[in-house]
C-alpha cells in the first residue's frame, strides 16, 4: 500500500470510526461506570438501546452534525462556514434524536439572527465542537493555518471558550499526525503542547471523568488512547466510563481510526451499522482529504507526504 492509499484509507476509518464510538457509547451515555458494569458487564458489542432507545447501530448527534460539516464542504467544494451552518439549521429542524443545549442555542442563533459566530460564554466549555471536528481535520490536511481557522470557525458557530478552542486545534492536529503515520510517542507531545498552555488538561492522574466538560472528554479520550494497544481497547475502555459516553466514544473512535487504520476496525460492530452510513462516511472521508492543501497544491502527494513527515 503506499503513502495516498494508506492514508485515504486512515481518513475512511477515521470517520467510520466516529460512528463505531458514537453507536457503542449511546447505551452508556448518563451511565456511572458501577451502573455499565451492573447493566452490561463489559460493553463491548453495539446493542443499542439506553435512554434514547437507540437500534442497535444507530449514530447520535456526533455523527450526524459531523456530517452536515463533511456534506456541506464537500458541495461546496471548499470551506463555506454558511454552508455548515445551514446544514445544521436543515439538521436540527429535521428534530433530530438529541441535540446539545449549547449547540442547538447556537443553530438557534443563527437560524434568527444569522450570526455565525457564538459570544464568548464562560459556560460553554462543552465538547459539542470538538466531537464534530473531524472533517474539518481532513479538509485541512497540510495546512496548518488552515486547520486553526477552521477550526475556531465551526466551533464557534456554537462553543465560544478558549478550552473548547484548544481542544478543537489540537485534536485536528492529531488526526493530521495519524493520518500520515506518526508515531504515539508523536502524539502525545502534541497533547504535551496543549497541556503546556491549558494545564487541566493533563490526565497523568486520570480522575475517571467523562462528563460533557471539555475537559474531562480529553483526558478521558487521551487516557485511554495512549495505555491501549488497538482500536477495539482504546473505544471499549473509553465509553465504560460512562458519563457523556457516545461523544468521548466517537472522539476516541475518530482518533484511534485514523491510528490503527481500517483493518482494526471491529467486523461485528461493522455489521451492525447502516451499509448505506458507512458508505457515505467512507466517500466523505476520501472527497475530503482529496479537497485538502495536502492534495489541491501539488499533484505529486507522495513526494509532498515525505516531506510534510519530515
């Protein structure tokens, strides 16, 4: 496989692997890790079910606003924040099965007001930016200027606080890392970078909390990402936290997709999901990539991928 195709392929698991964590999380989510083990002993397979009532497979608000961001800058073509924020507005009038409070104030927002930018709210350190960031990331790959634009762009469509800002930057920066095949090691000094400037974001001493805090999202991801050895560990171990389990799965699914690659990627959970998602998922994924600086600038990608991994 060479460097192009290994990493389209990385980019399809990534976004399959958001909605493998988002689907195995759901059950979880509101749950107490006490009340996982006393439910389901170890949730390890897509079952479904949990306070939304969810079918086995079926994806949450993760995946689906993922999706207006990777639909609406694939039909465009390139970056339209109006683009994402209209798709939003479609997505929440379609009343979707559950929506953040802080995002849907901000779709609200801007479906009234046609403002696409957030005040700053001391309150709205939430994850809901952070869990939609992975196409973004994708679209962005080889810029790096490019990926902190966008990045504070979408989020702050919704999310305006500088933790949500640090999260959204660094987590895009480390699905560019895994994407073109870094090591951990590499990773882990990046979220190093981020603990440097934002210090509660450090989980040297892992305090086992997933709630909906930013905060708590990243350590718990981070944790459980950097002591695993696969992709099935690293989502498992994440969402038998609990707490706000199909935002730190699809977050920790995105991460771990894009690291361990697509034949890492459970068969049994690919079995439950929709065909018909995990092909749109996969297509977005790759127009994405093929619409990034890393692709649009120069058509010898292989020479360029050598020298971005310089």
């Amino acid at each position: 496989m060479n460097q192009t195709t290994e990493m389209l392929s990385r980019a399809r698991s990534a976004f399959v692997g958001l909605a493998l964590g988002d689907a195995l999380g759901a059950p979880a989510e509101f749950l107490t890790s006490g009340e996982i083990t006393s439910r389901y002993g170890r949730l390890d397979d897509i079952v479904g079910g949990g306070w939304l009532r969810l079918k086995p497979g079926e994806v949450t608000d993760d995946t689906q606003m993922s999706l207006c961001i990777a639909r609406a800058t694939v039909a465009a073509g390139g970056w339209s924040l109006t683009g994402i924020a209209d798709s939003f507005a479609a997505w929440l009038r379609s009343k979707p099965v559950d929506v953040g409070e802080t995002c849907r104030r901000g779709i609200r927002r801007y479906m009234l007001k046609g403002e696409l930018e957030a005040p700053f709210n001391q309150w709205d350190a939430g994850n809901g930016a952070v869990m939609r960031m992975l196409p973004t990331a994708l679209f962005c790959l080889g810029d790096a200027t490019l990926l902190e634009q966008c990045a504070l762009s979408q989020a702050r469509l919704t999310h305006n606080h500088p933790l949500s800002d640090a999260a959204c930057i660094t987590f895009g920066r480390l699905i560019h890392l895994a994407l073109l095949g870094f090591s951990k090691n590499r990773l882990k000094r990046e979220v190093d970078t981020l603990i440097q400037s934002h210090p509660s974001f450090s989980f040297d001493h892992y305090r086992g909390l997933a709630t909906g805090y930013v905060v708590d999202t990243l350590q718990t991801v981070f944790h459980h990402f950097f002591i695993s050895r696969s992709f099935e560990e690293c989502v498992v171990g994440t969402v038998n936290q609990g707490g706000d389990a199909d935002t730190t799965g699809a977050i920790a699914g995105a991460l771990a997709g894009a690291y361990y690659g697509e034949a890492e990627l459970p068969k049994r959970w690919l079995k439950k999901m929709d065909r018909r998602l995990v092909a749109e998922l996969e297509r977005l994924a790759e127009d994405l990539v093929k619409l990034s600086p890393l692709f649009s600038q120069d058509k010898e990608v292989v020479g360029k991928l050598q020298v971005v991994q310089k």
